[in-house]
C-alpha cells in the first residue's frame, strides 16, 4: 500500500443512487489511513447530475486519484496495484453483467475483473428493483467468484431521522466489509418484554 494507507477503488455507475457513492468517498475522507481512487462512467456522470447537481469537479474533489473510465492501462487494471478493495456504487445491471462474464471492457470493469482474480474484496452495490432473472443469475455467478452483491437495502431498527442516516447506514456495512470501521448503528437485539 502507498506510504502504510489502505487503497480503496470506488467505482460509480449508471444506476440510481449516487449519494452512496458521494458519502463513501466523504467518509473515506476523514480517514488519514485510506487512499481513495475513483472511477466514474460517462453514465454515472448524468446521474451525479441529476440526483445531486452535483459537478464532476466537485465529485472528483472528493477522491484522492481519479482514473479515466476508459483507460484499461490504468494502475488499477493490475493485480501488482494492491488495494484493500473495490466497490461499485452504484452498480448498474450492464456493470453487473459485465462482471458476471468477465467483460473487461472499460476500466470499471477491468479493476472488478482484477479485484476478483487477486481474490480482493468486490462489492457491488446494485440497483434495480425488481430483479429479473438475468440480474438474478448475473448477481449468482458474481457471488460464486467470490464478490459480494449488496444491494442497499434501507434499515428501520436504528429510526434514521432522514435520507442521510439511511445511507450513512449502508456505507458504513459496505466499509466494514472492506476492514474499515466506521461509526454506525448497530443491531442490539429486542429487548424481552
């Protein structure tokens, strides 16, 4: 790892939900052991947009490398290039295909198909509801490599107070996943009345 921090790849889609990618990569921030490398496609730059108003400039701010999406010959497209790990998120269901079947065509791709052959952490942090049964196979095979498919389920056990307590939640599972804690509610169990 580069000067004793942890690398972690956050890799943003065209798929709904860009303020998770956004509180990762703020909460990745404040964290003086963590190297964040960002990739986002051309998609996902329409949906930074839209859900956030959001500036490519302003995203980029937040990361501490940004990589081209179209440059396969990027670090990142190397197992030499060690990384704690790798999320997707949002993860769109053309990104999980491709993951699927190994379609190493952009440099999202590429890094996934890296991260899974060095047996590194791949988390994919997909949206779309309902599933069909292409998403649902795609999602199978994914998991059968050994990623992880995490779709980011709201909980209601803590009574979040809004949106960004809900997605804070998700993030901090997500970090945990990769060995890096963070602050967050946690289960408690019920209390035996």
């Amino acid at each position: 790892m580069s000067a004793n921090k942890q690398r972690v790849v956050i890799a943003m889609t065209g798929a709904t939900g860009a303020l998770y990618a956004v509180r990762m990569l703020q909460m990745l921030q404040q964290r003086e052991d963590i190297e964040s490398h960002l990739i986002v496609s051309p998609a996902a730059l329409l949906n930074i947009d839209h859900e956030l108003a959001m500036s490519r400039q302003d995203l980029q701010l937040l990361a501490d490398h940004v990589h081209n999406f179209r440059d396969v010959g990027a670090t990142l497209a190397s197992g030499s290039f060690k990384t704690a790990g790798m999320v997707i998120v949002p993860c769109s269901m053309r990104t999980l295909a491709a993951v699927a079947h190994g379609f190493a065509d952009n440099l999202i791709t590429r890094a996934a198909d890296v991260t899974l052959k060095e047996r590194r952490r791949l988390i994919l942090m997909v949206r779309e509801t309902p599933f069909n049964l292409a998403h649902l196979r795609n999602m199978t095979a994914v998991t059968e490599m050994g990623g992880i498919v995490f779709p980011p389920l709201p909980a209601f056990y803590f009574k979040p107070k809004d949106i960004t307590e809900l997605v804070d939640h998700s993030v901090v599972r997500v970090l945990d996943l990769l060995g890096i804690e963070q602050q967050g509610p946690s289960w408690e169990g019920l209390a035996v009345k």
